[in-house]
C-alpha cells in the first residue's frame, strides 16, 4: 500500500516518521512532481497537479477541519475525500471561544489596561441572561463549542442547516429561522462551513439583527465576514467589539483597519490547530479499516 503526503505550509519529516510508524506496512513518501501512483493521500491544500497526476487514489485524507479549499480544486472522480472528525480541535476550539466570550463579559480588557496604569477600580457586573450566545453551525465544532459556553451559565442559541435538539441550546434551523436566531443572540460566533450558502453570512443585514451591545467572533473562515460591515456596526456602536481569527486574506494584509480597531481582538488564525500525533492515528485508523471494505466516518460529498 503506498501513501503519499502533499501538505502545503506543513513540516513534513515528522508527519512523514508518524505516518510510517503507525502503518509500518506501508510504503509513506512525500509527493514530488512525477511521483509513482499512491493508492492513498494525505493532504492540505495539495496543488491542482498534484490531484491530476494522481486520478486513482482511494481516499484523500484533508488534516484541516476545513475542507473548502480543496473542494475548489478538480478531484478525481472515484477518489473519496475524508475529513478529520475531531483530532483534538473541538476542545481548542472551546477554549479559545470561551475565552473570548468571557473576556468579553467580563471586561478583562479594560481590567488589564486599568492595572496597566495602576487604576485599582471595579466595574458593574453584566447579567448572563443579557449574554445570549448564538452559535452559527452546529457541526463538530459548533456542538462543542455549544456545549462548553452552556457550562459557564450564558443562555445558548444554534443554528444549523437541519433540525437539531441539543441539551441546553435553542436550536434553530434553516434559512426560515436565521433571523429570529439572529435577534434572540448578543454574542455571535461563527463555525460554519464556507460554500456558496455561508459566503458573507455575516454582513450588515444579519450582523445588524444582533441585540445591541453585539459581539461577534469569527473562527470558521474570513469569507464569511464582510469586513466593511463590521467595521461599520462596530463604528456606529451598534456592535461592542469583535474576536476574529480567520480573514480574506492571510495573513492580514498589513493596512487592513482591523490591525489598529480598538473594538477588535486579532489572533493569526490559530483557534484549533491541527495536532499531529492525534491526526496520525485517525489516519491510519480510517486506512486500516477502508483496506478491510468498512465504511469510514467523515466522507465528504464532492
Ligand atoms: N480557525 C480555525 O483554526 C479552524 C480550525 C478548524 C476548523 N475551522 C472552521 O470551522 C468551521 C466549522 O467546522 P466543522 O468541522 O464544525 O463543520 P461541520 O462539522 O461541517 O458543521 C457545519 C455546521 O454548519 C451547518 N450549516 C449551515 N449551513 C450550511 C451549509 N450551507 N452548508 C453546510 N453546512 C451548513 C451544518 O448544518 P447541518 O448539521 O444541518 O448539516 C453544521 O451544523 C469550518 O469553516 C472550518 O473551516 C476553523
């Protein structure tokens, strides 16, 4: 069984060492161009010639939870593109939207600026009830990410494509109830997938419809945020501020407004990173049963 490995942006002699270890009986390289023919992959974001100098591998394993970028490539027709279910990025995903929703709520901003120039003063607490959290997506993250905010006593709305019942969430679903989920949400935090439906989800029409005092946190991806409308809810004061990790471009171009915005937190697109040593074992246990004809979880309709 041969598998090859073509991971822009990723070291690859350790993937390369775990790959190999966990399948000893298989033969792991890393793809160059002309490369013999590999029965597997294990990719992220693969050049087009690499796809069209492979047209008969059996599964394209993709380490990011994302997989929009390599949907806009031509993949082979017979070739099954699997996705990572979990590895380890649901509970970064948690902390690191938890974290901003209670810094947030808490102040901790102006807390650490207050200290900063040695002010020692209290700020009037906020209610939780006043804090409804609304969670765009429900999928693997968005479900975690649902559940851990629920925890900390914040009231928790979702939206998912399809009807869902979640303990502790109000769900809502479907283009039919966005607006209502909208307007029932003061903190929005994006996990949706990005496709031709999400693209610029959040503009000024739906970012308008949060309660005022609206945050928003995008993790999920920078096409989804129309940035000129952000800027201008969080100008006219509608929105309080924002936590943003993903962006159109990456990294963020170095005059974008975002970099100097007093309401907007900035992180480089860090909030759940794909970790190896969990990656590597899902691999090779979605390998080890496809070699024995068993349907694997995480297939991606292509
Ligand atoms: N910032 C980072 O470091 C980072 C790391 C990993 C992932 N991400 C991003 O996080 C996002 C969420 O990932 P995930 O793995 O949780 O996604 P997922 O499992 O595919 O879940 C997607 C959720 O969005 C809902 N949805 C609503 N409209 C949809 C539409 N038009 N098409 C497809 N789904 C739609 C789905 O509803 P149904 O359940 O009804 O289908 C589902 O609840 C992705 O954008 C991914 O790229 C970011």
């Amino acid at each position: 069984m041969k598998i090859t490995f073509c991971c822009t942006d990723t070291s690859a002699d350790a993937w390369l060492a775990g790959l190999r270890a966990a399948l000893p009986g298989a033969d792991v390289t890393l793809w160059q161009p002309g490369a013999p023919q590999a029965d597997y992959a294990v990719v992220w974001a693969p050049p087009q010639q690499f796809l069209d100098e492979q047209p008969l591998l059996k599964a394209l394993f993709n380490i990011g939870a994302g997989v929009d970028a390599l949907l806009k490539l031509k993949l082979p027709p017979q070739t099954q593109v699997v996705r990572l279910d979990d590895a380890g990025m649901s509970v970064q995903m948690a902390e690191y939207v938890c974290h901003a929703v209670i810094r947030h709520f808490r102040e901790l901003d102006g807390y650490e600026a207050d200290m900063a120039r040695g002010k020692w003063s209290f700020r009037k607490p906020h209610s939780r009830m006043e804090f409804p959290v609304g969670i765009l997506g429900l999928g693997v993250l968005g479900e975690r990410v649902a559940k851990a905010v629920a925890q900390f006593d914040f009231p928790v709305n979702g939206w998912s494509r399809t009807p869902k019942m979640l303990a502790g969430v109000q769900c809502f679903a479907g283009a039919g109830q966005l607006d209502a989920f909208l307007q029932a949400s003061r903190v929005l935090v994006c996990l949706l997938p990005l496709t031709g439906e999400t693209r610029d989800i959040l503009n000024h029409r739906h970012l308008s419809q949060l309660r005022p005092g609206g945050y928003v946190i995008n993790v999920a991806r920078g096409a989804h945020l129309v940035d000129d409308d952000l800027l201008a809810l969080l100008n006219s004061g509608h929105l309080a501020g924002a936590t943003l990790d993903v962006f159109r471009t990456e990294p963020l171009p170095p005059t974008h407004a975002f970099w100097q915005h007093p309401k907007i937190v900035l992180t480089p697109h860090t909030s759940a990173r794909t970790l190896r040593t969990e990656s590597i074992a899902q691999i090779a246990g979605k390998i080890a049963a496809m070699q024995r004809g068993e349907p694997v979880a995480g297939r991606v309709d292509t």
